[in-house]
C-alpha cells in the first residue's frame, strides 16, 4: 500500500487558500472539511468554495462531507470536480445510491465511520466504496486528541478489504501527526489525512515530507 498524505485545509488560512494549495506541492490531495452546523456542531465551507479551490490547484480535491444530507448533495461535489468524496455513514439515507451517483460523476467514492461506529455492518457496501474513512476523533474540530480506540477499528477493516481485493484505501481523520501516524500504518491505514500537524508547521511541505517517511517506516 502505498501512503498517501491529505492535508487539511481546515487548518489553513481561509483568506489565502489558492496560497496555501500551493504551499503543498508534495500532497496527494487537499482534504477538504465541509461542516454545515448540523450533522456536527461547525460550519466551515461548502461547494462555491470547492469550484474555486478546484481551479486554484491541480493537487485533487478529498472532500469530506460532515452533512445531515449528504444524499442530497454529494453528487454536486463530484460534478464540482473533486476527486474523492466521501459521505458519513450516519448521516446518509441511501447510501448505496449516493455512492454510485458519485462514481457515475466520475469521482472517488468513500464512506466515514464516527469513532463509535462499527464497521461491520457496511461489509457489503465494499464493492460501492473506494475508500472507507475511520474518524479518529469525534468529527467537528480540528486539533482534536487523536484515539487510540480506533486503531483495533482500523486492523479490523484492513482485513475485511484484504478480503474483498485490497482495492479500497483506508482512510484516517483526527489527531494524525508525527508521533500518532505510525501507530495508524502499522494498524493498516494508507491515506493520511493531517489537519494542524501540516498548517501549524512552519514548513508544511517539509511537515508532510516527515509523516510520509514515518508512515512508510512503519508499514515497513
Ligand atoms: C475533523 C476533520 C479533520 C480535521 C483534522 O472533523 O474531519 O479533517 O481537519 O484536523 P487535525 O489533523 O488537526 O486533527
Ligand atoms: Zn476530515
């Protein structure tokens, strides 16, 4: 599995996004937080913002839909032109129309799991998934304590997507930094998201370059 690395613009300058785009030229993609005061308790940016991003960068758009009505409203982020969207599977009603809707628009498809949620009961939604997103801290905030609870979570969904094929990406969100991120490979995670421990850096392509190194030392 190769590691990727999605920094997170929630923790960005809002007012210089195009600049802060570019200050990571080493991303795999930008993880883009779309919070609307509902399904958690933030609000953030929606999809005005997404088309504009979209033409600022070339690096592809993770958008990350913490939404009470993702069904309604996914598609348009896909069409948007993001590469990955991803809904909660808390919030989504028909989740396997949603997914196939994002995919038909030629994006990523992905389904978020809140810390407390088991991934169990999503097994056969695999073949409608490209990737499952485990939420290592409650969804809302950034800068939030990373949780170890999660990591069993983590093995336990490695496995079942080793046993459909190993094509899905797992996915981790909250609290990933350099001291949290080994612990999220060696558990089978191989996308990053890294919110405050890549924009509170003072160098944040230099902040990426380090969590990629330790994530693949501890695959290794
Ligand atoms: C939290 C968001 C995260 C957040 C991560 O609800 O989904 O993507 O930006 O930020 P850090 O890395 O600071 O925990
Ligand atoms: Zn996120």
């Amino acid at each position: 599995m190769a590691v990727q690395i999605s920094p997170s613009i929630l923790a960005a300058d809002f007012a210089r996004l195009a600049d802060e785009a570019a200050a990571v030229p080493n991303a795999d993609w930008l993880h883009v937080d779309v919070m609307d005061y509902h399904f958690v308790p933030n609000l953030t940016l929606g999809l005005p913002v997404v088309e504009a991003l979209r033409k600022a960068t070339a690096t592809p758009l993770d958008c990350h839909l913490m939404i009470a009505d993702p069904d309604r409203w996914a598609p348009q982020y896909a069409e948007a032109g993001a590469g990955s969207v991803t809904i909660h599977a808390e919030a989504a009603k028909a989740p396997v129309r949603t997914l196939r809707e994002i995919r038909a628009q030629g994006a990523r498809a992905g389904l978020a799991l809140n810390p407390a949620t088991a991934v169990e009961p999503y097994e056969d939604l695999l073949p409608e998934l490209d990737m499952l997103l485990l939420m290592t801290v409650e969804p809302g905030f950034g800068g939030q304590k990373f949780l170890d609870m999660v990591l069993p979570k983590v093995r336990r969904t490695r496995e079942l997507v080793r046993r459909h094929g190993g094509r899905i990406w797992v996915q981790v969100d909250g609290g990933v930094d350099a001291e949290t991120i080994g612990r999220c490979a060696e558990a089978g995670a191989d996308v990053f998201v890294a919110g405050s421990a890549v924009y509170g850096a003072s160098d944040p392509g230099a902040a990426i370059d380090e969590l990629r190194a330790a994530a693949t030392r501890a695959q290794a």
